[in-house]
C-alpha cells in the first residue's frame, strides 16, 4: 500500500507551527509496513484543498489527513472532502448526541456550530473523538481510503492508534500478509556497530530489521510478516528476545517510553532514591526525570551547581578539591555525586561537570569535555567523555549518558565509558540527525 | 509571489525526523510577505523528485528546496533538478576549492563524492555553505526561481539567511513594493486582549500587524510596505515604537531571541544573580536559563527541592510552616524564595512550588495551582495562579511566568498577577497551540 499525509491548515503554511503530525503518522504507517510516499500540507483554502485531495486519491491507497476539523469558519475539511468526490454532507445523530454528551462533561455550552461537527459525507463511517468536540470519519473514495482526523496532536494519537490503525491493519492484511513491527530503543553505540552486531539476525525474507538514528539513540525496528496475526506476533516475539541476547544493555527500552520513563519506573520498581547534582547539564538531568508524572515516588531533587561557591556550600566540595583540580575534574564530580546524596538521603547520586561551550576551553580542558559520577552505597564511578557537539546536543548526550549510569546501575551492567564505547565500536560521536 | 517549499529525504517520510525546516522556510517567506501556499516532502525517489519540482515549478513563483544535496548516493537534488528541467550539470571550479579547502579546516579526508558537490545544474548561482560540505545553489526554470539548501538545519538557516533571503527580498521588490517585517514578542496577555489594544494601530493601508499564538507567547508581527527599504524600515521602526509605547513591559522581547535570552542579558546589564528554587517546575528554569551560552556570568545555580526533606534541609524552609501550610502554600513558597536567595548570596530568588498533574490535587489544592515567589532587597513577591493545563506546558507557562516575573523585576514593572491579567484581560488560560 502507498501512503499520503495530508495537513491542513494556514498556521503550518505561515510556520506558526513545527508539525509533529507528519512524523507520527508515518512511523504509525511504517509499523504496518505502509510505505508513506507523500507528505503534503495546504492552507485552508477549499480550492488548493481539493486539488490536493483529488490528486491523493489518484497516487496513493490510503490519504491520512490531518486538521481542518474544528467548529470554526475556516475548518472545511469535511465540506471540501465531500465535494471533491461530488458526495452530500449527512447528519450523523450519534455523532450529534456525543458532541453534545463531551459539552455537558466539560460543563460548556454547546454552540450551533459544534452541532455542523456532526455532519459527514455520504458513506463515510464515524471515528469518536473521546478527548475532544471533533469526530473524524474513514471514507473510501475513488479507490483511495480518506482518514480524517483532528489536528490537536493528543487528540490525533488516539484516534490514530484506537480507530485509525486497526482498520489500516484489516485492510492491508487483506491485500497481503499481516504485518507486526515494534520499536526498540538503544543508546550507546553507533548505528554502523549495531548493524555489525546483528548481521546475521533477520535474514529470512518473512523478517526486517530497520535502523534509525533519533539523537541521541538509535533505534532498531524489527518487523515480521506472517499469514496471521498469532504467527506474526509470535515471531516478532522471538525475534525480539533475539535481539535483546544479542546487544544486553544496549536495548533500553520498547515503543514510545523515553530513558525518563524507563529509568523511572526501575526505581519505582527496586524502591531506590535519586538526587542529582548537576553543573554542566544545569538541571536537565532533574528536568527530565520530573517530567513523568509521579516523579517524586523516586525523585528526591538536586542541586543545580554552576556556581563554585554553590558547589562547597550545598555540595559540601572541599574548597582544596575545586582549588587545586577546577570545577571541571574527576575529584570534583565524584564529591558532588557523594555531596548530594548524602544531603538528600538518596539511594544514588548522579553528578555532571563539564564544558558544554561554545566558549570556556582550554588546551587541557576542551569544549565537549564533560565527568560523570554516580554515588551509591557500593562506592562511587566516574568517568570522562569529550563529546564534540554544540551545546545543546551536549547537554543532551550527557543528561542522556547519566540517566543510563542509573539504569545500567540498577540493573547490574557495566556502566557506559569510553573504553566500553571502543569495545563495542560505538566511540565516534553520534550522528547529527539529519 | 507564491512559494512552495519542497523538503527532501526518505528519513522524513518514514518519520524519523520532525521536519522543523518547513516552519522555518515558510516564516522567513512571511517576513517578506511572500505566502507558501504549498509545502511538500518526497522521498530521495527521482521520479517523485521530478513530478515535485515540475508541479512546483507550474504553480508558484518561488521554491526553496531542503536536502538531497550530500554526498551519498541517496542525495539527487542537484542531479534530478537538472535532468527535470532538460539541464546539463557543470562543474563550479570555485565550490570545489571551497569544499577542499572545508577538508583542510576540519582535517578529513575529501572523497571522490565530495568533489561530485561542486557540480550544478547549467545556469545556476552557487550560494556557499560556509560550514559544510554541500553549497546550495539559485536556479531559473520554467518561470520559477530554485533555492536548493542543505537539510542539516544551521546550515540550511544560515545558507537562508544570508544568501537566499537578499535575493528574495531584491526579487520580490522588483515585482511591487519594499516589505519589511519584525516580530514582537509578548507575554501575559491573550490574544484579543492584545488585538483589542492595538485596534487603532496599522489602520493605514501600506501597514499590516498579524497575531500568532506560540505557546506559551503571543507574537506580534508589524510590516510595512513602502517604495524604498530606507522608508520601509524608518516606517516599521516607527510603528514598533508605537506599539511598544501602548503594550508597556507586555512586549518582552524581538525576533528569535526567547524569554531565557532576554532575562540573561538584562542580569548581566545590571550585575545582578539568580537563584532558583524549584519543586514543581523540577529544574526547568534552572535548565532554561542555563541554556544560553555564558549564563555563568548571572546564574549561580538552584535547588530542585522535589522532597519536603529538601525543601527543610536545603532552603531552610521552616519544619512548622510545611506541617501547617502543606509544600504547596504561599507561605513555603516565600521562604524557599528567600532561602534559596540567602543560601546562594543571590541578588534575585525566584521560587515555585505547585500540582503539575495530572495527580495529585484535592479540593483545596487543584491540580493546576501553583505558588510563585520571587525574593530580593527590598522583600518578597508572591502570587498564586491555576493553571488548566496537562503537565508539560503546566511546567512551561510557570517557568515562563517566572523568568517573566525576574525581567519585570528588573525593568521597574509590575509583576504578572491574576489581577493585573484580570485588568488587562489575558486571564483566559493561553490557547492550544494548534
């Protein structure tokens, strides 16, 4: 099957908005081994919209349009998507009593032009909006199956996954055989080591391995085709595990869950502690472990230290330490890991000291140098790494490196350093991402 | 002028990539009142490549193309653009002096491919990349001017902004009047709180002002039309001025530079230093304004106080007053301001405690509230607020709030209040962003 990703609407033609939407519906369309040959956004603008969906149908199997589904005057989606195919609009009372049903929830009132969000083409099957006032439809014309959606990206991924992406998998399971894919993460090696690695996995013609580069990870997506669904998941199963044997460590995680994620829920699940003390990373490190919602069953906090004095006064760093070695040294980061999870009363403390530039190198202290140290009731480790990135992608591949330290710490693997980076051919810098 | 804007690569089609190079592109074409009309990505597939650039070609005036110009096999920008529009491909002596002389700077070796970058399709301009190995080139077809850029994204703004928007801005003068345009950017007030404000400003009919909401900001963006840039420019100043006089400290800064930018350098104009204290925001001020090269010169650092432990231990926040008042109270919030102040020898603290959700609230305490607190010399500010907003941009609009409440501080300004929003008319929760 051939794929276009359509969105719609004047903000992203003014570059109001980055459109996260496209990506997404075409990893969705990947994971079922769609093959998305076209992204297309156009204004809300009902000639440029016809044209566009008229030339969708002509090119590709399947159209995943985005957007233009709100209440307002400039929503004309369903409108225009009726006339390109000369369909009438038709009410849907269903549709009415849900859109009606989220206004009494949310305690507002319901306006005229909410209630025109009931109305669809002639034929086209209704997919709640359990999250929002916009149903989107599924329509099959000239050959080409429409799916509209909302352009709210929450309210887009779960229409996507619960409605959208069962009835793509019936169809494309009826034109040829099922297909399952899942996506595992991976950090610390290169892309080009991980294909080494894994050269002889997946040859048979039922199996495919993928491999993307999302700095600072790489991802694997191993994919199976089978003649059920029971075969393909069962398969991809094994082939998984397979993988996994392979790399150990390396595989973080699987699907969307980020290293936050990942590293949160092992401390949840081993009842341990974490306090950071972050000089380089400027609180990054916190940032992110905060974001997952229920952080502080196992976040304590952390001291953001960019400032010496903040480093001896909550840290406790022995002014002869800074003195005699700098801020950026190995004995400095090994008593701010220790500094900070004594103060906390932490299980293990994670600390970062490094120069993440543009400016403030030296010949012996260079841009992209950066320690790491994590603390715990065993002792204390730390290493040193000079990644050559802007500042951005620095503070990130170390935030990204330390939250791995706690992983692999609580798991019991070695802990990621440059000579485990040269053992498994992973040293050179990551690519950019693009 | 109309513009399409053509973004290349397989990477994005199977959504690997957020592409945020369109949104770019498209507002740079804004800034000279240029519309795209059409933005579209393909494979690295020729025939596809090649119906792209000859429907460009036949529907819009302008096309700024993004990637396909490295040097692997996968890259046939060049190579397809020609062949679409019947053009040999010539060697540019110059470009490929300027790639060798890029190996020689950075010390890697120049393949054959490499020197393959400094072929050009017949007729072609070639626009230098001073830092990378792809030029990008200005080309002529059939009625529509090519731009053809570097997908890596600060080669491609660069490339943009010093090669290919001169010559838009001279083309689109050529064929009407001079535009120039700005950004504003405000914060605290909601859109038609700020459209009603500026209702009698740019009535005129050679002057423009557009809205944009950019989550957690509403931008301004004043243009101007006139027979020369000198008066395009003297007009546009003038009515910048205007604006700024009506809106007060509302405008907080221009073009790209955010809030982050604007706070750092008026810390360091004054000699003054932060510290911040964060629990909810779990380090996301600290991480914010630590984000902007030389931040050490103002920024001493912070304590993510996400225990109640370290909010006693760390902030000297008194045992008594979170038995009484819970972490989440005005009366925490000042002492954790203030201690945080006191701890770090800080001119300015700035403090937030609060319920980010989605769990955690009860009755008294939504999910949404959060306390601000903001310590100096003179005292201490603090001011609750509600939030109705998911976790991620809870977290953004107070970091934002209180980076705010540190500018205006230092500018003389009132604080942002839920009164002086309730008097402006910005107390609606800002929109979604889409």
């Amino acid at each position: 099957m051939k794929a276009e990703v359509l969105t719609i609407g004047d903000e992203l033609l003014r570059g109001e908005i980055i459109d996260s939407n496209k990506a997404l519906l075409s990893q969705r369309l990947l994971d079922l081994d769609i093959e998305t040959r076209f992204q297309t956004s156009v204004r809300d603008d009902p000639p440029d919209m016809r044209d566009a969906f008229r030339r969708a149908a002509s090119r590709c199997d399947c159209v995943l349009v985005s957007g233009g589904l709100g209440p307002t005057r400039d929503d004309l989606t369903t409108q225009v998507l009726a006339e390109s195919f000369g369909l009438e609009l038709e009410l849907d009372e269903e549709a009415l009593e849900g859109i009606r049903a989220f206004f009494q929830q949310v305690g507002r009132e319901m306006t005229q032009n909410n209630a025109s969000q009931a109305y669809f083409p002639s034929g086209a099957e209704v997919l709640p909006n359990p999250i929002g006032t916009a149903p989107g439809f599924a329509l099959e014309a000239q050959g080409a199956l429409f799916f509209a959606m909302p352009g709210v990206p929450r309210e887009l991924q779960r229409m996507l996954d619960e409605q959208v992406m069962p009835r793509l998998a019936a169809r494309s399971q009826r034109d040829g055989p099922v297909v399952r894919a899942r996506l595992l993460r991976t950090f610390g090696v290169g892309e080009s080591s991980l294909d080494s690695q894994l050269s002889d996995i997946a040859t048979d013609a039922d199996l495919e391995l993928g491999f993307r580069t999302s700095f600072p990870d790489n991802t694997l997506r191993p994919l199976c085709r089978a003649a059920s669904a029971e075969a393909a998941e069962a398969r991809l199963a094994t082939l998984c595990a397979e993988i996994r044997q392979r790399l150990g460590a390396i595989v973080y995680g699987e699907g969307e869950a980020g290293m936050e994620q990942v590293v949160g829920e092992l401390l949840a699940e081993r009842g341990a502690s974490l306090a950071v003390a972050e000089s380089c990373t400027g609180g990054g490190i916190a940032e992110r472990i905060s974001e997952v919602p229920g952080a502080s069953r196992y976040f304590l906090g952390g001291v953001v230290a960019y400032a010496d004095s903040a480093k001896r006064e909550l840290l406790d760093v022995p002014e002869a330490l800074l003195a005699r070695h700098g801020a950026v040294s190995e004995p400095v980061v090994r008593a701010m890991a220790e500094g900070v999870r004594a103060r906390f009363g932490a299980s293990l403390g994670i600390a970062t000291t490094g120069i993440s530039g543009p400016g403030g190198g030296s010949d012996d202290k260079p841009v992209g140098l950066v320690h790491i140290a994590l603390a715990d009731a065993a002792g204390t480790h730390a290493e040193h790494f000079v990644f050559p990135l802007d500042r951005a992608r620095h503070r990130r591949l170390t935030t990204q490196t330390a939250l791995d330290w706690v992983r692999r710490r609580l798991l019991g693997a070695e802990l990621i350093g440059p000579s485990l980076l040269r053992r498994q051919g992973g040293a050179s810098a990551p690519r950019d991402a693009r």
